[in-house]
C-alpha cells in the first residue's frame, strides 16, 4: 500500500505576507515527509527527478583544523541533507593527510561504512566533500548503496528551491556541468561497453550499444548548455540594463551578502518590508530581489537580497551564478550578515569573503552586521564585540538594533559629488523633489523668486540645474 502526501489546505489568514507566506505555502506544498511516499508529481517548469525520502548515512575526513572544525562541517552537511529533506541516521569522521584517491576514506573506514549502512538501513551515503567518478563508483561497489558527494547535495538544494526562470536556468546549467564528467559514474546502472580502443584492442565488434548511449548523452547535455548559456547571457544584459538605469538616476545600491540562512532575506524585510520567502533553512533563496529604501533625509537607495554562500561552495554555482552575484560586485555597499548563534561565525565570514574574491567584490566597502543577537550567549556576543568592534548587532525576528542598522547603511552611503546653490522657481517643483530623492539638500530658504537651495547632487542633476544658479550677492 503506498501512502501519498496529504495537503491540508491553507487560508489566507493564516499565511504571513511579512515572510513571504504564499511562497513558503507553496514550497512546503512539495515538501517531503518522513514515513511517506514523496514522488512529486505535480511540479511545473522545472524538470525535477523523481524525489524520494531518503536515509542517509555522513561521512567527512578531517585533513586540517581541530576536531570541532570537522564536527561543525559534518553538522552543516546534516543540516544540508535535512533541507534537501533526507533524514540523517549517523555520522563518521576519519582523521587522515589527504582523502583517499580511490575511495575518499580508507579502505578500513570503507568496512565500517558499510557496517553502519547495513545496521541503520540507509540508502545512501553524503560524503563531505567532491568526489571524483572513480571515488564515486569505487564507494557505491563497496557499501552497495547510491554515494553523493557535497556538491551534488547543493546542486539537489538549488534544484528545489530555484523559483525564477533565470535561477532555473542557472541551476540545471550548474548541474550538467556537474554531470558531464561523471556520466561513468553512477555505479552499476550507468555501466558501458568498451568503445574505440579501449583495453588496446578495441574495435569492430566492441562498440556497442552502451557506448552510443553515452555518446549521445554526452551531445546532448553539450548543446543544452549551449543553450542555457546563451539564455542566462540574454538575462544577464537585461540585468545590466537596469543596474545601468540605477547608475544614469544616480541611486546608490546596497547589496545584502552573506552564509547561508544568516537572516538576509528576514533582513531585508525588517528594513523595506519587501515581504520576501523567509525560512529556516539553507538556501531558502536563490533569487535576487531588489527593494527602493529611502535615508532619514528622503534620499533614494536600493536594497538586494542575494543568494547565500557556504563553505566550498560548488565551483559549478558560483560560475553559473556569475551574473547574480555581479549585483554584489557593483554595489556602493556589502552589508555582510553573519550568524552570531552559529557555532562558528568566524568561519562564516571566511567562506563569504573567498566568494566574493573568486566574483570581485572583494574590494567593496563592506558593513558587518551580527544577526540573530538575540538568540546568541552573551559570552558570545562579548566576544564577537572585540573581534570585530564597528560591527552592527541587530535581531531581525525582534527587531532589535535594526534602527541603528538603518543609520550606519545610511551614514555609509556614497555622497554625490557636486556642491551647488540655485534658485528654482516655483513652478519646477519636479526638481526641488528630484534633489531631495537623489542629492543631499543641505539649506532651503523661500523666496519671491522661488526655493533657495543649497544641495549636493551628481553631475547629471546638476547640470539640469545649472540655469538656476544663485549667488547671495545677487539677492535683493
């Protein structure tokens, strides 16, 4: 007898606009759960794999650090399983120099892997680490069960998550790039007859219908990234365009970065109340969204949310991303939010600044923000203090420090560079209000002959402003 999810419905009342509620409604929709059958059938435009619920077994090695380092990886590879919704059943960690070449744990560690396989009942087992084909195949003969590496776990995550056709279209191009060289090995089931001159006396007779599969699997994912790449390139103009726009119209952007499940996107709702997907889980989102926000004084500035990073993020996403996180890279400021409950935040913080290097943003002025200071120790709190002394400390579930967050992005924002002093006459109010949006007005006084300003603003606004110009010597 097979068991189907059953979807309780939900009304309106109950979803919380604040945190994305029709998206978080529609996401648990599919979500899996545990002790039923999971195979989704009801997905539209993405081309999902038939998804099960599956029981995992962890493995990591330990090649450097101390042994909380590893535990800590370890615990973030369970809280990846768990997103991708796999229930973790045990864990191992082997001390070793290096991973092995043939099997990524030794072959010791290889009989005791694949005694908790058999004692557990798992299906599958997540290695802590990108594995090579050989590794791959070399584990799935021994333990008898499907093997994973850390990237395809990621690349599982990004699959689900993925909402917008450009994050769909990256995903799947991070997955085939992932595939390619791998199409050998997904054990037993993907075997093939030699072709060519395999073994040294290959040929006629040889070729068989395995090895044209394969081929054709292998064109195949050739021309669809191909394609992918010349869809995301179309995106990514458009993209151009609007950053461009922003520039022409002078509004600073602050892009918001940072570990995944850090509190970006409750962040981003705090400050603009954008009203954007929040979740307790790992990359809950995947596509930028950009809010308007306005300083204290009215000026005009825009807020993105971007994707989350981890430690060794998949070359794969970072490279089909690109176009993404470019939006970090020509920002005017990194509002870089880090977890302060997390065991290890100092980690975080290296991680986000490896993958803001590999994207060049690296040398954008960055504003660390502390998140979730409510939820962490005061010892920790205390200490992070020191570590990092011009850091925010804010709570974006209880709002705490969240004005004084508001105030340092403000006071970090770049100034418009042009000084000027006009008098603009009262029937070109468009103006006095586009100085307020864009400038800094730093004076206002009213006249006979219209509002006396004296402001800074860029060089496009000023020269609009030019025939108004007004010197007190000329006041009557």
């Amino acid at each position: 007898m097979r068991l189907t999810e059953q979807h309780v419905p939900v009304t309106d009342d109950d979803l919380d606009t604040s945190t994305g509620g029709f998206d978080l409604e529609e996401r648990n929709a599919l979500r899996r759960v545990a002790g039923l059958s999971t195979e989704l059938t009801d997905v539209t435009e993405v081309e999902y794999r038939q998804l099960r619920l599956e029981r995992v077994v962890l493995v990591g090695v330990w090649t450097e650090g101390t042994v909380t380092d590893a535990e800590n990886s370890l615990a973030e590879l369970a809280a990846l399983a768990d997103t991708a919704g796999a229930q973790v059943l045990d864990g191992l960690i082997q001390r070793r120099q290096r991973p092995d070449p043939a099997t990524f744990i030794g072959r010791g560690k290889v009989g005791d892997l694949r005694s908790v396989v058999v004692s557990t009942g798992a299906d599958t087992v997540i290695c802590d680490g990108e594995l090579s084909p050989s590794q791959l195949r070399s584990l799935e003969n021994e333990t008898k069960v499907k093997v994973i590496d850390r990237v395809a776990l990621i690349l599982d995550i990004f699959a689900q998550h993925a909402k917008s056709k450009e994050g769909k279209a990256q995903v799947e191009l991070a997955q085939l790039q992932y595939l390619m060289p791998r199409l050998r090995g997904w054990g037993e089931a993907m075997s093939r007859q030699a072709g060519g001159s395999a073994g040294g006396n290959g040929g006629v007779g040889l070729r068989g219908p395995g090895e044209t599969k394969l081929e054709v699997d292998r064109r195949r994912i050739r021309t669809r990234i191909a394609r992918l790449r010349r869809q995301i390139a179309d995106m990514e103009q458009m993209r151009r365009t609007k950053r461009s726009g922003r520039r022409r119209n002078s509004v600073p952007s602050v892009a918001i970065a940072g570990y995944t499940n850090a509190g970006k996107s409750s962040l981003l709702n705090r400050l603009t109340g954008a009203g954007v997907l929040v979740e307790n889980a790992l990359f809950a989102t995947l596509d930028t969204t950009t809010r308007q926000a306005r300083t204290a004084e009215g000026r005009q500035y825009t807020l993105s949310d971007t994707v989350g990073f981890v430690r060794h993020l998949p070359h794969q996403l970072v490279e089909a991303f690109r176009s993404t996180l470019e939006e970090v890279a020509e920002a005017d400021l990194v509002v870089h939010v880090v977890d302060g409950s997390h065991p290890d935040p100092e980690q975080q913080v290296s991680s986000v600044h490896e993958v803001l290097a590999d994207v060049s943003a690296d040398k954008v002025p960055e504003l660390l923000v502390i998140n979730k200071a409510d939820a962490a120790d005061e010892e920790t709190v205390l200490r992070l203090k020191r570590l990092w002394p011009t850091a925010v400390f804010v709570s974006a579930r209880t709002g705490l420090g969240v004005d004084e967050l508001r105030a340092a992005i403000e006071e970090r924002l770049p100034w418009p560079a042009v000084e000027v002093q006009v008098c603009v006459p009262y029937d070109r109010g468009d103006l006095i209000a586009r100085t307020h949006r864009r400038g800094e007005v730093l004076s206002t006084e009213h006249t006979e002959g219209g509002t006396v300003l004296r402001a800074r603003v860029d060089e496009g606004l000023a020269a609009e402003l030019a025939p108004f110009a007004w010197e007190p010597q000329h006041a009557e």
